[in-house]
C-alpha cells in the first residue's frame, strides 16, 4: 500500500484523530491526514521526531541490543502512538504517529492495525 492509502487506513481507526508518516532523520512529514486547528500535524510530527531520537540514545547508551515497535505517550484525553517502521526486517527512519481520542480508542485495536499498516507500507 502507498503512503496515502496508509494514512487513510489509520484514519479509519477508532477514534483516530490524526495521523503523519515521518522520516526521523529529517524530522519532516511525508503525509498526514486529519488534525485540524488544535492538533498542528507538522509541529507534532517534529517534535515526536525528538522523542524517538532520545529514545534511540539512551538504548544506545544502554547497549541494549534490541529494537523499538512503538511508543506510547497517554495523555488524560488522548493516546499518542509512535510506531516505528520496520519493512522487511531492514529499519528505516519513518514512523507512523498516531492521534487517538482516549474515550472512543481501543488501543490494543489501533496497534494491531498499525502494525498491519507497517507490514503492507511501502515507501
């Protein structure tokens, strides 16, 4: 699947609010869907691109000889999930950054179909 048909699979989710496909190399975004005036998709995208970096360090640091599949930030009225892309067993720097309502979410859901997402992507 192409990047726009992801994001709009993502946006089917439960309770999704928005989505970003982001290269955490550059911090850009390569799409979005959704957001809308309180949710500025780009600045989050960036800003997130931040949080994935300082995780990748202190796994670094830990010598932790392991890989990332997501992250979960739980905020009283919302999930905030990085997914990392991972295709084809080769690590790429995308991941997906979803925006999930926390009243209507079904976060086990939003990550099995995330992780669908991922294993269908192709970039």
């Amino acid at each position: 699947m192409n990047i726009d048909v992801a994001l709009k699979e993502a946006m089917s989710i439960t309770g999704a609010v928005g989505v970003a496909l982001v290269d955490y190399d550059s911090g850009m975004s390569l799409g979005t869907r959704g957001g809308g005036e309180w949710l500025n998709l780009d600045l989050a995208a960036a800003g997130n691109t931040e949080v994935v970096r300082a995780k990748m360090r202190v796994m670094s640091t830990l010598a932790l000889n392991d890989s990332i599949e997501d992250i979960l930030i739980t905020l009283n009225r919302q999930y905030h999930l990085i997914r990392l892309i991972d295709t084809a067993n080769s690590r790429t720097s995308l991941f997906l950054y979803l925006v999930l309502e926390r009243e209507s979410a079904n976060l086990a859901l939003a990550r099995h179909h995330l992780r669908r997402i991922e294993n269908e992507l192709q970039v």
